[in-house]
C-alpha cells in the first residue's frame, strides 16, 4: 500500500476536510469511501455535511450503495430527504433498498408525491406496495413504528426445519433484529412465539405448536404511549403487530419505542424554544431563518404589547427610579417559574397522564406550588430591595408583586397546554409566547399599579 493510500484510510482525531474535497473534485470513488469509511458513521456524516449542497449529492452519489445507505440511516429524517431527493429514482431506489423498511417508510412519507411514485416504480410491486402501506401510518403509532421484516414460520414447521434455516440462511437473519421466531396460521395470523431456548433444547423432529406460546400483541394503530407502558411492564425484544384484519403486518421493537419517545421529547424542547422541525445547520438558510422568524416575529408583536403597560405609568417610573431595576427581575423569576409548570404539563401529557379535562385539578395544585414559592421569592426579593434603598414600602411592593405573578406565572404554565390541547392547537409551540407575554405583562402591571398605591411612601 503506498503512503497515500495510508493516509486516506489511518483515522484521525479530526477528519481532513480537504482530502474529502480533493477526493470529490478528483472523482475518486474508492479513495472516497476509504477516507469516510475510516470515520465513525457519525463522523462520516459530519463531513458530508460541511460540504455545500451540490458536493453532498456528488458525495452520495460516488459512494458504494452500502455505506451510502448507512449515511442515510445515521442521519436524521429530514437530513436524509434531503440527501436522498435530487438523485435518480433508480439510485434512490437502490440505496432506500438497503435500509429497513421503517426507515424507507419514514424517508418515502416526507418525498413529494412525484418523486416517491417514481421511486417506488423501480421496485417490485410488492416492496411498493408494503412501503406505500408503511408510510401511510401516523409516526407514533405501532404502524408507524414497526418493520416489515418479520422471522416467521407455520404451524407445520418443526424445531428442525427452523434450526435448518438458520444455518442456511444465517446471512439474512441480521434484519430480523434478535426477534423469536412468530408461528402463523393459514390465515396469516399470529397464534405462537417461540424462544431459542425452547428450539435449542427441544428435539428436532418436535412441532413448534408443542414448544410455542401465546403471543402478546399489539394493533397498527396502538399508541406510543400505550407501546412504553408494554415495554416498561415486560422484557421484550419485540412485539408483533397486526393489522385490523388480525393479520400480522409486522414487529416493533424496544430500541424503535425508545427511539421514538427520545426524539418526541426533544422536539417538544426544541419548540418551546421555538425552533419548529428538525433543524440542522447544513440546512438551507432561508428554511432555517423563515422557521426561527414564525416564532419570534410572533414573540416580537407580544412584547410590545406587555412593554405598553409600562407606557402607562410612565410618571410612577420617573418618581421612584429604582422601581426600573426590579421590573426584569419579577418578570424573568415568574417566567422561570411558569416555565417549570409548563414542562410538568408537557410531560404529563405525553406520558397521557393528564387530558384537557383535570384542567381544574392541574390549576389548584400549580397553584399551591405557586403560593409557596412565590411568597418565598417575594420575600427575598422584598428584603433586598428594603436593604437597598431602605424603605420597607419599596421591599413590600416588589416582593409582593414576585408573589402574586408566582401564582400567575404557574397557573397559566400548567393549565395552557391543556387548553391549546383542547382546541387542537400544539402546546408546545404556543405556551411559550404566551406565558412570557402574560408574565411579562402582569408583572409590570402588579409592580407599576402597587408602586402607584404606596408612591406617597416610596418617594
């Protein structure tokens, strides 16, 4: 091997961008794949996406389909879209063949209907067919959730023929994932499970009706939430799932709940910031920036409006100054406060652990919360502004405005979701703006309209 080609395949702490960038220009597919295939997925995928738009499809493009496909699968969905929508049907179709079917599902469903019809019109009609039934599901459902690939036999199979296959074809047994063997009947329908300690140990003339077990299993449309509790209650590898004819339609599996209820709670974060979709910076940056504006343009129209209460006492800031230094601070505390209400609600929502109906039980128990901590703070914050300034009446007014905005700031946090929930709006994008506007707003108004009250006494 000459010196070379031994440093396109010795990794390294940090990748060599510009080889990747002169194995591009030069076209040279095999020093390509040596260079990446040297890195961690991770890595891998990392440079690729340093590369501008045009050299990522070239990248793809010169790559074997195997380590393409493992690109793809290492990339987030909307990563791999875009990866994958610029090239030819029959290359896309050829690398979506490599990956399992809930990843080609996911991937199919965000194409646009033109490119996903030609797509799939280089496969057999049955892969097409399975795939178009794939990506119809909901993503949070077992449906969405499951793969196709299913280790399967009859109810006339014996342990022998099983254990023959194994050894027969022990080349495709990597895509069934760990699964135990699922016996059907005539009709397609799950009606056993076998373990590998029972094949192993069982004699080989046996039937597999004689060391099977009923099956646990679930329908296409069972829920994420209710696919954890199962997890959470039993030490399965898989579940089978079937169709509302009582066919089997495929497996989920631990790793791909798990999975799943990961990514919802770090879009449900991701919008309480305000960042909406999965966002990547190698994405386009008009995407990226009309994304981010949606929600602070929105953010920008509501603090003008909290700021206006602050218009309207105007004479009570210019008498007692120090009044100005308190303002952002019994804001942001109350905000603070509401926003912790405002994460138990999410998480109790997606554990469906509350609806839109215990609005009320939700109200009273933020409520108490919110009147302890916000007589704590409010005295705090009241003892250093009297400290401050020494006068009590200044330490009364703040620390009282903390308390009463406490109360609101947790109320309006654990009951909005519930609301926004109730009329179909996503309480994680919207309680964000609007607990900050309300906080914001309430706080200048308790700390101005009590300050009015006692200006006698502050000045």
């Amino acid at each position: 091997m000459s010196k070379a080609q031994l440093e396109i395949v010795q990794p390294a702490d940090e990748p060599d961008h510009g080889l990747t960038q002169e194995l591009l220009e030069a076209g040279d597919s095999e020093g390509l794949a040596a260079h990446l295939e040297a890195m961690s997925l991770s890595d891998a995928l990392r440079e690729i996406l340093n590369l501008n738009a045009p050299d990522r499809e070239s990248v793809l493009a010169l790559l074997p389909v195997e380590l393409a496909a493992s690109l793809i699968e290492e990339a987030p969905t909307e990563i791999a879209v875009e990866l994958l929508e610029n090239h030819e049907a029959e290359r896309a179709s050829l690398i979506l063949r490599e990956l399992s079917s809930d990843v080609q599902a996911d991937i199919i469903g965000e194409f646009d209907q033109e490119h996903a019809d030609a797509i799939l019109g280089e496969m057999s009609a049955r892969e097409a067919a399975d795939l178009r039934r794939l990506a119809a599901y909901d993503d949070d459902t077992a449906g969405g959730l499951m793969i196709s690939e299913v280790f399967t036999f009859s109810k006339k199979n014996t342990v022998g023929q099983v254990l023959k296959q194994f050894v027969d074809e022990d080349s495709d047994f990597e895509r069934y994932r760990g699964q135990h063997p699922y016996v059907l009947d005539s009709r397609k329908r799950p009606v056993g499970v076998v373990s590998l300690r029972s094949l192993l140990t069982a004699k080989k003339s046996e039937p597999l009706t004689e060391i099977m077990v009923k099956p646990m299993y679930v329908t296409v449309e069972t829920p994420l939430d209710d696919l954890r509790d199962i997890f959470d209650k039993h030490a399965f590898l898989g579940i089978p799932v079937v169709a509302q004819n009582g066919r089997l339609a495929g497996v989920v599996s631990r790793s791909a709940v798990d999975m799943a209820a990961l990514e919802r709670a770090e879009t449900e974060s991701l919008k309480l910031q305000g960042v909406v979709g999965e966002e990547i910076r190698s994405m386009p940056l008009g995407i990226r920036s009309r994304r981010r504006l949606a929600w602070l343009s929105t953010n920008i129209v509501l603090n003008i409006i909290a700021a206006s209460v602050i218009s309207a006492y105007e004479e009570t800031l210019t008498a007692v100054i120090a009044i100005a230094v308190f303002l952002p601070m019994v804001s942001d505390m109350s905000g603070c406060s509401g926003n912790q209400a405002v994460a138990v609600t999410m998480r109790e929502l997606s554990l469906g652990l509350v609806k839109p109906v215990d609005a009320m039980r939700v109200w009273l128990k933020e409520a108490s919360v919110g009147l302890i901590n916000g007589t704590v703070l409010g005295i705090l914050i009241g003892i250093v502004a009297w400290a401050w300034k020494g006068n009590i009446y200044l330490g009364l007014v703040i620390g009282l405005a903390l308390c009463l905005n406490t109360i609101i700031a947790v109320s309006i946090g654990g009951v909005v979701p519930l609301l926004l929930r109730r009329f179909g709006q996503d309480p994680a994008v919207a309680s964000g703006p609007l607990l900050t506007t309300i906080t914001d707003m309430a706080g200048f108004f308790l700390v101005l309209s009590l300050a009015s009250a006692f200006l006698p006494f502050l000045k």
